[in-house]
C-alpha cells in the first residue's frame, strides 16, 4: 500500500484494485461470460456503487460485480433449458 510521499496517487491504487477486480472475476467466470461482459460488469458496479453509496470501494465493487455475473449465468442457464430441443428449430 502508497504512503503519502512515496509517488503512488490514491486514484493509481483504486485503478488497481478494480483491474485486480476484473482479473479475479474473469478468471472466476471462464467459460461462462466472457471478458468483455465482466468488465462491463465491473463498470457498472463501480459506477452503481459511487451513485448510491457515494464510494466504490473495490470490496463492494466486487461483491456486486459477481452478484450480477452470477444472476447472468443464472438466466442463461434458464434460457437454455427452456430452448427448444429439436435440432430444425421449427417446433410451435
């Protein structure tokens, strides 16, 4: 952790901790989102977190970060089941 003095900028170490975030996330969630979609999720965490709780530290954007990937597999997984299973793709 930057000391005052030492040239790291408080804003340097906050960047780090959400593309630490994003990392653990991407390699949490492989083989079910893909990177982009985490990132895009970690973005909005950061942001929904700084609107609403007027601070986004990485913690809290990583909880609500992975709530939400876990809810996007959740509704894939539902999608898939209820697909249909001809391979024609013609059924009513």
């Amino acid at each position: 952790m930057a000391h005052p003095g030492d040239g790291a900028a408080p804003r340097d170490e906050a960047e780090a901790g959400y593309r630490a975030v994003g990392e653990r996330l991407t390699a949490e969630f492989s083989g079910v989102h893909p990177p982009e979609t985490v990132a895009r999720c970690v973005a909005a965490a950061r942001h929904g977190a700084q609107e609403v709780a007027g601070g986004a530290p990485a913690d809290l954007v990583e909880k609500i970060a992975r709530r939400h990937l876990q809810v996007l597999a959740m509704v894939a997984a539902e999608k898939r089941r209820r697909a249909p299973r001809t391979t024609l793709g013609n059924t009513p």
